[in-house]
C-alpha cells in the first residue's frame, strides 16, 4: 500500500513537471504569436515598409510611421553602450587580474545590489542628478542648449544601468581564459598590460562581443528610466541634446488611449514586436558566440 | 630606451583606468543610494508608511503610501508562489528527472536564456493581450500572471545554478536505495539546494516589486487597499513614476518617499539574500 502511495506521488508530480516543460516551451512562441496577431491590423493596412521608414506621427489620422522612435532607440542604446563599454571592461580587467580577493569580495555585492536597484530609482536619480548635468554642463560644453531632457540624458543614465549587467557577463568571460596562458605570455617577459592586451582580450574577444550584444539588447528594451529622462518629443532628433522618443517609452506611455482607437493598439504591438525581434535577434547571436567559444575550448 | 619608456607610460595609464573605473562603480552605488536618501528622508513620515492617500492628497495634502507598500508586497509574493510553482519542478526537471536527456535540458536552458532576455515591457504588452483574451480587467490577478511570467526565468536561471552544483553521488545513493525520482527531487535535491531555492525567491522578489513596465498595462492604479484579486492595486514603483510627473512639489517630494522605502526594501533583500547564500556555503554537503 505504501509502495503504490509513493508511485502515485511520484506520477502526479511527473505529470506536473512535464507539464511546466510544454508550457515553457510554448510561452515563446505564445508572446510571438500574440503579438503577431493584435500588430496584424496595422501591417495589412500600412505596410511593414511604410511602417518601419515613414516618420509620419499621427495616430489619430491613422499615419502610423516608426522611423523617429526607431531612430531615437539606436540612438540611446548606441550612445548607452558606448559610454558603458570602457567602464566595464576596465573594471572586469582590474576585478579580474589585479585585483586582490578582498578587493573581489567588497565588489561582488556593489555590483550585485547596483543589478538589483529598480530602474525606476535610476530614473529618479536621471531626473535629479543626470538631467541638470546634461542641461547645464555638457550641452554648452559641446555649444547646444538643451533641457537636459535629452537623448543624451537617456543614453547617460542606460550606460550606468547596464554597467552591473555587462560587467558580470564580461567578469565571467574573462574567468574562461586559461591562466596558463596568460602566465606563458607574462614570463616571455610581457608586462601585465601586454599580456592582457594580446593574450587575453584577444582570445575572449569573441565573449566581450557578445557580452556588448546581451547588453545592446538589455539596452534596447528598457523603458522606464530611458522614459523619465529623455523627453518624449516625436520627431527624429538631429542631435544628440535634442529629446527624443524610444519605442519602449512609446508603448508605456500611450497604454491608456491605445484601448479606444483599435488601430492604435494594433501600431502599439507593432512596436512591442519591433522590441521583441531585436532583442531575440541579439540574444540568440551572442548565446551562439558564447556555444561557438565553449566548443573552441 | 624610448620604446621602454613609453611601455611604462602605456602600463601606468591603463592601469590609472582601470583603477579609476573600479572606484567610479563604487562611488557611483553611494552617490545613487545618498542621493535617494537625501531627497527620500526629510518626506518620509509615520504618515507615510501608515495611512492611504486622503482626500486632495494629488494636491498636496493629507495621506501616505500604504497602498502603494501593500499593493507592491501583495503583487511580488503572489508572482512569486506562481513562479515557484513553475520554476522549482522546472529546475529540478532538469536537474533530476531529465538529467540523462542533455538535449532535452540544453533546450530549456536555451529558451530560458531567450525568456530572459525579453524586456519587461514586452511581458506587458503581452499580459494586457492575454487579459483582454481572458476578459479580466486590470487587477491585481492580472499584475501577478504578468510579474510570475517575467520573473520565472529569473528563478529558474538562480534554482538552476544551485542545483548543478549537487553532487552526483549524492543522487545516485538516493536513487540506489529504491527512491523515486520525485522523492530524490524533492527530499534530497531540494532540501539540500532549500537556500539556493530561498535565494531564487528573493531575488525574484526584488525584481518583481521594483519593475514599472510589466505592471504599467495590467495592474491599474487606487488609492485603496486591494481586498481581492480583482481589485486594482497601486505599486511602489508606479507611485514612484506617477508622482514624480505631478508639478506640485510635496507630491513630488513623496516621489521620492516611495523611491526611498523601494530602495530600503532592495537593499534589505540583498542582505538578506547575502546572508543565506554564506549559510548554505557553510551547510551543504560538498
């Protein structure tokens, strides 16, 4: 009687457990689909072309064209990574191969609680802090006047927000490289910085690529910090201390009126799908760099 | 002579950058965490952690926070005991009951690492179709689906990382003595992983009170306290972005009440989470 007990047990939650499985198999598929099928409306009617190319705003005419939010994402994503890349990589470096295991230690959970802070704070502190810096001090520094509400602010606050999340992909990239190898290098009588120059940055070259295209597609998703700073002003900004208006701040901030005019809610999901194929697109490159460097080794 | 004086140059600078980098990322976290806390305190009041907004409270006047506070702990855990019930037999599925099928567990691991990487807005957007699809309303019932499908790969991916590290000998003993692949899952893996398992919660429970875009669609805003799961309920972080936007000053200066009580609640789930992973490190068998 106890055997059969245990064996019903054990088949109930087999049961459950391949259930989980099918359902995360299909959850993917299930958001593709769905936002396949509510942006279905507006790419019959416009055209993905016309969608994608037109910079025509207006919604209630029923022009929906995606250039300027477009635009405005590569922009604060391009400026976002390029601002962070240095940082990260210098410190993944010195975390890395100079520095001690206390100093790896104290950072671990400075970089941890920095991942863990809601981008949310990081938009209140854009507000506070990032947007008078941009209005008052760099947009005359490089002779433009600006509010500091800005494309500029929005890429500022992204780079500090990606720091932790590139940081520790980088970290982990560089763990793989064997130290053999850089010891070889550095009892050739190359200094440290040679070393790590020719040895290490090169072989896992392939791993900081890809540790930017994770962080490119974390980057191209956020909404509410990038939202709270970078102005929301449609139009294609031909600067960089020019507002401009991301695809995730689109969507967040037209959720209420989308109801109403189904066309809307249709161009809404068009955009929520833009967001969806990018980020998968540079995920599943960089998760096939990272396999392609598993394998070398 | 030149070259090598020029060598020293490139060594001393490269490492004045990185030394520099380093300590950047050290000040930025206290600049951040002062900042909210210099703006956050001289706002925050008994009052603000105690009443719910009052009358005229978007102008100015009287009330506080709780229903956002209650709103925010009511969403995260329920997304939370959702998650768990996907994503602990998830992970000791491929830890346990699919452990010889490699391709089998390369592949969830693989779109685990897709579902990952999916901006939460997204999740939004698509929790709002499937609310519409389902005909609820926004409601707390609908935050807590959208936030439990948003935090799930986060779990997994944190369950996981702890139950690879279970020795393999230790399955097969328990397996050698007749057990089930259900009584080695749960009474030897997740036990043995149960603060590994706790620290998964927690982070996911960070991440779910603290995101905006997820909840923005399916969660609708109130000044009351939900007493059920199809009422609308405030969050913190929505407290946060909504009145920050309002021109008045003290309902901005409350902006940063709710910034400052999140960023308490981040910062105590961190130690809490760090203080548990030292425990297990100590207890587990090796």
């Amino acid at each position: 009687m106890y055997l059969k007990a245990r064996k019903i047990k054990d088949r109930i939650s087999g049961g459950w457990v391949q259930l989980v499985l099918v359902f995360v198999f299909v959850l993917p598929l299930g958001i593709l689909a769905s936002l396949l099928y509510k942006s279905w409306l507006i790419m019959q009617t416009t055209g993905i072309g016309d969608l994608l190319f037109s910079s025509v705003w207006r919604p209630l005419a029923g022009e929906f064209g995606f250039f300027p939010f477009i635009i405005s994402s590569i922009w604060v994503t391009i400026l976002g990574l390029l601002i962070t890349a240095p940082i990260c990589l210098f410190t993944a470096i010195y975390l890395t191969y100079y520095g001690s295991n206390r100093l790896s230690v104290f950072m671990r959970p400075v970089i941890d609680i920095l991942a863990g802070i809601p981008s949310v704070i990081y938009g209140v502190w854009g507000v506070l802090i990032i947007i008078p810096f941009t209005g008052r001090f760099l947009a005359p520094l490089f002779g433009y006047e600006s509010t500091g509400f800005s494309i500029m602010a929005g890429g500022l606050v992204l780079a500090i927000m990606l720091i932790p999340f590139i940081l520790n992909i980088l970290i982990e990239i560089f763990r793989t490289v064997p130290v053999e190898q850089y010891e070889a290098s550095l009892s050739l009588g190359a200094t440290q910085w040679e070393s790590i120059k020719h040895v290490v940055v090169r072989r896992s070259f392939p791993g900081i690529v890809s540790a930017f295209a994770l962080g490119l597609s974390r980057a191209f998703g956020e909404t509410i910090a990038v939202l709270m700073v970078v102005g929301n002003v449609v139009g294609v900004p031909e600067n960089l201390f020019q507002p401009g208006y991301p695809l995730p701040a689109l969507i967040a901030n037209n959720y209420g009126e989308m109801l109403s005019i189904p066309m809307f809610d249709s161009a809404l999901m068009f955009a929520a799908l833009i967001l969806l194929v990018v980020v998968v697109f540079f995920n599943l490159l960089s998760r096939f760099v990272i396999i392609y460097l598993e394998k070398r080794q | 002579m030149m070259r090598r004086i020029f060598k020293i140059i490139e060594e001393r600078f490269f490492y004045g950058l990185m030394l520099a980098s380093t300590a950047f990322l050290v000040a930025l976290l206290l600049f951040i965490v002062l900042i909210i806390l210099y703006k956050g305190l001289p706002s925050l009041s008994w009052e603000m952690v105690s009443q719910t907004p009052k009358g005229g409270y978007y102008f100015g006047r009287e009330g506080g926070l709780l229903n956002a506070i209650i709103g925010s702990l009511y969403l995260a855990t329920g997304a939370v005991v959702i998650g768990l019930f996907i994503s602990l037999p998830l992970s000791l599925a491929m830890n346990v009951y699919f452990r010889n099928n490699k391709k089998l567990v390369n592949a969830i691991r693989f779109v685990l690492d897709l579902l990952w990487g999916i901006p939460s807005i997204v999740y939004g957007a698509f929790g709002f179709t499937i609310m519409i699809y389902l005909g609820i309303k926004t409601s707390l019932l609908a935050g807590i689906i959208t936030v439990s499908i948003f935090i799930l790969p986060i779990m997994v991916r944190a369950m996981d990382e702890i139950m690879k590290q279970v020795p393999l000998t230790l399955l097969e003993s328990a397996f050698s003595l007749g057990s089930t692949n259900t009584e080695v899952a749960f009474k030897v893996v997740a036990r043995q992983c149960f603060p590994g398992i706790v620290t998964g919660v927690l982070l996911a429970f960070g991440r779910g009170i603290g995101d905006v875009a997820a909840v923005l669609f399916t969660t609708g805003y109130t000044d009351n306290i939900p007493t059920s799961l199809m009422d609308q309920t405030a969050t913190l972080p929505l407290a946060v972005f909504f009145q920050l936007g309002s021109p008045i000053p003290e309902v901005q200066s409350r902006a940063y009440a709710a910034a400052l009580i999140l960023t308490v609640i981040i910062l105590l789930i961190s130690v809490v989470t760090r203080f548990l992973s030292r425990r297990y490190y100590k207890t587990s068998i090796k």
